[in-house]
C-alpha cells in the first residue's frame, strides 16, 4: 500500500512496484532517508499487465524532498482536477538545499499524469546556493489536462554562473490541455 510504502526508508538499489491496471490511493512521498545512487537507483514502478494508476486526490502523486537517485516509470498519476482549489503536481522533486550539494540522477519514464491543479511534473531547486539537481530525464511522458503547467523546471534564485539544474534531458513527451 501506499502508507506501508511512505513509512520505509528505501535504500540504493530497492524496488517499490505496484500492480498493473490496480488502483493506489495516496501520495507517494520519499525524503532525504530515501537516496538511490546512478548505478543503483530506487525505482518506482508497475509490474504484470498495465500500468498501476495513484489516484492522489488533492495531493502531489509523487513528492521527493531532497532526495535523488530515483525512477519512477510505468505509472499512471491521477488528482483531483485540473480545476480543483489545491496547491498540487503529478511528479514533483524538490531541494531547498543550501549545501551546494547537488543531487543526482532524477529519471521519469512511460508515465502519464493528468489532474493536478498545479504542473504535471516539475523539477525544482530553490531557495538554494549553489544546491540543485544533475542528471534528470524525463521521456516518454504524456502530460495532460494539468492546471498551471505540463513540465515544468524551476531554479530559484537564478545563478548563471552555477544553473541548479544541469544535464537536463526531456523526449518523446506529449504535453497538451
């Protein structure tokens, strides 16, 4: 379930899989406690026939705080409504961070998110100093019917000389509504 899921602190390399074509109710949520690496991520995803569906209502589908070295692939994320009074996003990693660390390997892949008052998927580093996120791909998404955003990245305050997200890839997306 998703509750037994939220109160595990997940180790690189650990697997959270879902039944295929079966509904969750909840958010998924993962903090610093729960760091994969590049070479062993934490992945997060379905398994047997389909993809399984986490129906988040008024609340974020996916939440990672200050955490990294995760993939999520092969769900589908539903909320409550694009037009539903909640501060909300499909998939969202966050750092508020101000270590200058920065952390690594965000992978998102064969997702599909709809519903959420605020953005679809959203990546973002803020009130940082030099902190934020390397390596984040982001493919095979189908973004939709989403409130303020489909995809959306967010380095706050702006630093040019040290951008808080780097190597950033983003294919064979659909964003649309």
């Amino acid at each position: 379930s998703i509750s037994k899921v939220n109160n595990i602190a997940f180790d690189a390399g650990d697997r959270i899989l879902f039944e295929g074509g079966k509904k969750f109710i909840g958010s998924l949520k993962f903090d610093a406690h729960d760091n994969g690496t590049r070479v062993k991520p934490i992945t997060v995803g379905s398994y047997g026939e389909g993809r399984a569906i986490i129906s988040s209502g008024t609340d974020h589908g996916f939440y990672a705080l200050n955490c990294a070295g995760l993939c999520v692939e092969d769900l589908v994320f539903v909320g409550a409504g694009r037009t539903v009074d909640a501060n909300s996003s499909g998939i969202l990693f966050r750092t508020d961070l101000d270590t200058g660390e920065r952390l690594e390997y965000v992978h998102i892949d064969k997702v599909d998110v709809s519903g959420y008052r605020q953005k679809g998927i959203s990546i973002e580093a803020v009130n940082t100093r030099n902190s934020g996120f390397i390596d984040i791909r982001l493919t095979n998404a189908e973004v939709h019917d989403n409130g303020y955003a489909g995809i959306s990245s967010i380095g706050w305050p702006p630093n040019p000389s040290n951008r808080p997200l780097r190597d950033v890839y983003i294919g064979n997306c659909k964003v649309y509504n």
